[in-house]
C-alpha cells in the first residue's frame, strides 16, 4: 500500500514540474506550429498589402519570423513612417539577403520580400516585385517630401487651376458647337429641302434631322466624357496623395488605346484578305453583267440562252458568287470566331429559314415564267380576270397595265397556277386572230352572212389585210346557225379597241343589207324583222360623225 503511495506522490509530482516547465517556456509564435516548427502553407494565412501616401508598395502572403502577413504590414510602416519623421530619406534600394530581398533606405531595413510573398499564378518574381516596390516606395518618398514644399503645394494647386479653367472652357466650346452645329444643319436640310424630298414626301426630312441633331449630341457628349477623363486624372496627379488614383485613370486610358490600337493591327490582314475577295467578287459582277448584257441585246450568242433569259441568268450566277464570296470572307471577317457572332449567325439564319418559305416560292415561280418565256415585258396577256400589257416580269411579281391604264401586281406563284393567254402571238408574227360570233337563222343564206362579216372585217382599222379574215360555222343548233369571224390583229394591245369596233360594222353591214341578227337567243320567227334601217342609224340624239 506505501508502494503505490509512493507511486503516485511520484507522478504528481512528475506532471506539475511539466506544467511549470511549459508555463515557463516563451509562447510559441504565431504562425510557428509545434510539430517541426513549420510555418503555416500562404493558402492559410490573409495576404497584407503596404501602402504609402496611399500608393501600394508590396504585398505580403506568408509569415515572417513567426509574424503575420498583417503584423508584417504594421512594422514596416512604423518604420517608414518613423524614416519620414526624422526627415533622413535616405536613396531605397534592394539586397540579397537569406530570407530574400532586403528593402533598404540607406542602413535602415524597411521590411523583406520573401519568395513565398510572390503571386506564382501572375508569373512574378523575387526580382521583379522588388523592382516595383523600389520604385514605388521612392515615388511615395518624394510624395511627402513635395507635400511639405509649400512653394510646390502652390504650383500644383495653380496647375489643377488652370486645367480647370480649361476643362470649363472645353465644356462652354462644346455646348455652343452644339448649338451651332444644329442651326447651320437646319439651315442647310430648309435650302435643299426640294432636292430632298423623294416624289413630294417630305415627312423623312423631320426623321433625317432628328438623327443629325441625336448623332451630333452623343459625339459632343463623348468628347465631353473624355475631356472629363482628362481633366480628373490630370487633376488628382498634380497633388502627391491623389496621384496614385491619377495614374491609375492615366494607365486605364492607355491599356484601353493601347488594346483598341492593337485590336485593330490584329484585324487589319482578316480585313485585307475580305477587301481582296470584295474587289475581286465585283470584278466578276462587272464582267458577268456586261457580257450578260450583250447576250440580252442579240449581240453575243449562246445555245440555250435567249435574250429574255440572259438577265435571270446572269442575276442567278451573281448571286451565287456572292454566297460563295461571303463564305470566303467569313472567317476573316473579325469577330468571327466568338460565341456572339456565331450565336447572331445561327440567329439569322434560322429567320431567313422560318420567314423565306413564301419568298422562295414566289422567286422560284418567277424563274419558272422566265425561263419557260410564256411572257415577257411588252407582251399583251390575259391572266385569269386581268388583261392587259406586262411592264416588268420581276422575281416575285408580274405588274401588267391594263386598258384603263391600271397597273395590276399579280405574284408569281399564282401566274404559274393559273391558265395564261398571251395574245402577242408568236416570234414570228407578232400577231394573234381576234374572233367574234354572232347567231343567224337558218332562213338566211349563209354565204350572205360569210360575205357581211367578211365585209365588217374589212371595214375594220386595226386587222389586217393579209392574211385575209375568214368566217367559221361553228354551230348548228336548234334555232340558229353561229358564225365567227377570225382576222389577224395588228396590235394585240388594241384588242378591246379594235373588237369594239368591228361590233360596230358587223351591226351597219347586217343592218345595211336587212339582215336580223337572232344573238343572244332565237326562239320564234317575229311578225317583223328585227333590224334597223340605214335612214335610222342616226336617230337622235346620235349624230354623224363621218
């Protein structure tokens, strides 16, 4: 029992002289850990930033002598801050030491840059970020230094004075442009208003103005935004606290002309190959027009290739040399590339994809007519309920003018589905039969009737002589004999004209002779004959006119 007594006096003993050993060794350090005494890896820790005159002078990431990246901080700046107090500024400079560069002013050490303070992801190094901070911290002595220069206090504030003045002066030189810009633009729009106006519609003017006076305000209010940019960071550099914000508008402005600078040298081959490929592309266009041209005015000849198809020839081939020329361009083009371009490109096309379904219908009935030449611009055609002259076969509409001088728009697509009558007749001949019927009974002789309509035929301007007109029975039926009589027309565009007029003889050539035209219809033999006697034909209130 005394054995573990004894035992037990041993170990408490044992265990305080521990507790009074630790309590009495110094305090382990921050950063410092008990196992090896391994510093904490920088991903632990908070990265510190030094600033003087409010101008960045190094960043710190990693313990130093059991000292935080802030504790680090703290002490250099007491140290710079007590430099500065005793007035001894002293050139900065860099040395190589054990831990790594030393930052020295004169034999004062400021603080230490170590390798694990480098930012390895921007490609920094020991030697580099020493640099920068020399050249800062030197920048930021002079700074205080010239804050406490009175005589420089006084220049500066006299320089931000007179930059001020001038921005004012910019700003007043700016407004008045704006205003004078606009009346002189107004002025000029009033005198040439005539020359402007597009068929008397005047109503654009009031638009083009508009987007003069919306254009000349956003230039004016970019040159006054930049001024501004100008005059701030001019400003903030003439004062040393302010001057790091300066410089940093100054960098910005640079990196910002710089990148557009070197943007556009980079895009300047992409667009000299598309300028190449335009050039050439309307080259060809130029080519193909003129000799396009010569076929459709007969002087060039080529099998298969008419005259009224050489310009939908020639527009086909053109547009395909544009899509192909196009394609050329466009990886060229800059841009082309990025997820945007291609994103508006898919865009595009799948509106064109949606909304050409009716568009290419009515282009490909267009170039169904044209090369099918069932028609073409002169031709005098009947189309369903229309007839008239066409005036332009286009590649989605026909505009044919009618007799009443109405210019009618009927789409291709329903001339290609509906029956066409060109009454311009053939190539050769240029002429077509115009033909009209009329009923007689059979109680008149029908060779008398083949002689009165042969004779209205001849009476008629607008047929031709040769080859003669002649007459058809083209019915038997069960009251009445139907005779039509056929004569070559002149001018098919006359037909109306000319149809009207031969109604006119065919009535004083039967009324002449006695004859009793039975059109519409002939039921019975009247007690009397139905015709009217030549001592009749002017009957007022007709009158002569021959």
């Amino acid at each position: 029992m005394k054995r573990w007594k004894i035992i037990l006096l041993v170990a408490v003993t044992v265990s305080l002289s521990a507790a009074v050993a630790l309590s009495a060794a110094p305090p382990v350090p921050p950063g410092i850990t008990a196992r090896h005494g391994a510093t904490d890896s920088p991903e632990d820790v908070a990265p510190g930033t030094l600033t003087i005159q409010n101008r960045p002078i190094a960043t710190f990431r990693s313990h130093l002598l059991g000292y935080t990246p802030q504790q680090r901080v703290e002490r250099a700046t007491a140290r710079i801050q007590a430099l500065i107090d005793e007035g001894a500024l002293a050139a900065v400079y860099g040395k190589q030491i054990k831990e790594g560069m030393a930052i020295m002013a004169g034999d004062l050490l400021l603080f230490v840059i170590t390798p694990t303070d480098l930012n390895i992801l921007t490609g920094d190094t020991l030697e580099t970020v020493t640099g920068r901070a020399v050249q800062s911290l030197t920048l930021a002595l002079q700074g205080v230094q010239q804050e406490r220069s009175v005589g420089y206090l006084l220049k500066a504030s006299g320089l931000a004075a007179l930059a001020t003045a001038i921005f004012v002066l910019a700003l007043w030189t700016l407004s008045r442009l704006n205003r004078g810009l606009t009346i002189r633009f107004e002025r000029a729009v009033d005198s040439r208003a005539t020359k402007l106006a597009i068929a008397g519609f005047t109503a654009h003017i009031e638009w083009l103005l508009f987007s003069i006076r919306w254009l000349l305000r956003v230039t004016l209010w970019a040159l006054g935004i930049f001024i501004s940019y100008l005059w701030l960071a001019f400003s903030l550099e003439c004062f040393p606290y302010t001057r790091p914000w300066g410089e940093a508008l100054g960098s910005y402005l640079i990196t910002a002309v710089k990148a557009v600078a070197l943007g556009a040298l980079e895009i300047i081959p992409g667009l000299t190959v598309v300028a190449i490929i335009f050039a050439l592309t309307r080259f060809l266009n130029r080519v193909i027009r003129v000799f396009f041209d010569a076929v459709a005015a007969g002087r060039v000849k080529l099998p298969r290739v008419y005259a009224e198809t050489a310009q939908p020839t020639r527009r086909i081939i053109v547009a395909v040399l544009w899509l192909f020329a196009v394609v050329m361009m466009y990886p060229y083009l800059p841009g082309s590339e990025s997820n945007a371009f291609k994103g508006v490109s898919v865009f595009i096309g799948l509106l064109l994809s949606i909304g050409s379904a009716g568009v290419v219908n009515q282009a490909v009935s267009g170039l169904m007519l044209m090369y099918s030449r069932a028609l073409k611009a002169g031709d005098y055609v009947q189309i369903g309920d229309t007839e008239g002259t066409v005036v332009s076969l286009g590649m989605f509409a026909t505009k044919i003018r009618t007799i009443k001088n109405e210019e009618v728009s009927i789409p291709n697509a329903v001339i290609v589905g509906t029956t066409t009558k060109n009454l311009t007749g053939p190539e050769q001949s240029k002429s077509v039969i115009l033909h009209t019927a009329v009923t007689i009974g059979y109680s008149t002789p029908w060779r008398q009737v083949h002689a009165l309509l042969l004779t209205a035929a001849d009476r008629t301007p607008g047929l031709h002589k040769e080859p003669k007109p002649f007459v058809l029975q083209t019915a038997l039926s069960d009251f009445y004999v139907e005779y039509q009589v056929n004569a070559y027309i002149v001018a098919p565009e006359q037909r109306i004209p000319v149809l009207d007029k031969l109604h006119q003889n065919i009535q004083d050539a039967f009324n002449e002779h006695g004859v009793q035209i039975m059109s519409p219809h002939y039921w019975w033999d009247p007690d009397q004959k139905v015709w009217v006697p030549k001592e009749k034909w002017f009957e007022a209130p007709a009158q002569r006119t021959e």
